[in-house]
C-alpha cells in the first residue's frame, strides 16, 4: 500500500461498468476544485426508481464537505448532482473535468460519461484504475476520514442530520477503512475496499 506495487490481479487492466464507483473520481475533481467548507444550495435531481439519494430538498443549504459525506457514505447521486453543476456549471463541463484528472492520473482503462454511475455508454474503468486511483484519495486525509465513516453527522443543514453508510463491510470488519460499493444492472456488484490490519 506504501508502494503501489501490485502483489496480484486478474483481469485487471479490463475495462468495465463501475457503478457508483464512478463517483470516487466525483470526490477527486471536488477536492480539487471546491472548499470544503463551501456552502451551496442542492439541485433538482430526478431519480430513476431505485437510486440511491442522500434526500435533499431542492435549494437547501449545505456544504461541500457534508456533500462529499453523502457522496460516499449514502453514495447519494442528488449529491453527485449538486457537486457537478455547482463546480462545473453543467454536467457535461464536469464529465469533461473527470475525463481530465483521468487522463492526467494516468487511468488508461478508464473513461467517464457521468458524475453518478449510472449505466450509460463509455462510464468504464478497470480494477488497477481504481485502485491507483483510490489510493491517491486515501492519501488526502479528508477523504480518507470521510471513506472510513460509519456515520456522520451533516452539520450544514438545518436541523443537523446523522447519515449512515451503506457499504456493510465498514460496519461488518472493525479493521475495514473504506472505500466505495456499487450497484447497477449492467456493472452488477463492485467494491473498492481498504483497510488496515496488523500496522499493514
């Protein structure tokens, strides 16, 4: 993990659906490019039946910080939403702005046609993409605090609201420290995972 070395795959440089994994490099262009403690106003998001949705209403108040918090832990696409037209103006300029930090991270298998993950032409990437690419967000401590929630509180909103993670592992292993699930018809189940155990 200090290293990168991979020690052994499979098929991992194969590019495939990802899901809401998808919204781990979300988390990447918003750390780059929004102040955590930026506060605007969530966007209207219509759902396709069964998303999954941190529940905004529309043109509440709330930080980027609480955003990313719904991003990952509730794995929120409202919250993709808002992130993606309030630091880029429209979703295709963000798109454009993920397919960037991609290209420029070196994920040769990876390419992006949305900020949530939905099943859609051209959002793929690879195992070895992901990981290189969830490695470098561990290593922002802000994320890597976020990743390893079990829960949180939204301090933003009005009345405060507790969230809690839906990826089962972080409650299920002590020693787990994230990162992302995923689900969709055509990507199927995917994880990124982490954790620490033993000082490895």
């Amino acid at each position: 993990a200090e290293t990168g070395e991979i020690l052994t795959s499979h098929a991992a440089a194969r590019p495939l659906p990802i899901a809401s994994t998808t919204k781990l490099m979300t988390a990447w262009v918003a750390l780059h490019e929004a102040r955590l403690d930026e506060i605007v106003r969530a966007r209207r998001y219509v759902p396709e039946y069964g998303e999954s949705l941190l529940g905004m209403r529309v043109g509440q108040r709330i930080s980027i910080r609480d955003l990313l918090y719904g991003l990952i832990l509730r794995s929120g696409n409202d919250a993709a939403h808002t992130l993606a037209l309030d630091i880029s103006g429209s979703i295709p300029r963000f798109v454009a702005q993920m397919n960037r930090y991609a290209a420029a991270m070196g994920l040769s298998d990876t390419h992006y046609a949305n900020p949530v993950g939905l099943d859609q032409k051209g959002n793929h990437s690879s195992a070895r993409d992901l990981a290189t690419l969830s490695r470098r967000l561990l290593g922002i401590p802000a994320f890597a605090r976020i990743a390893d929630s079990r829960s949180a509180v939204l301090r933003s909103v009005r009345p405060p609201r507790r969230i809690a993670t839906i990826n089962e592992l972080l409650l299920d292993a002590p020693w787990v420290t994230g990162v992302k699930t995923g689900h969709t018809f055509d990507a199927a189940y995917c994880l990124v995972g982490s954790g620490r155990r033993k000082g490895v």
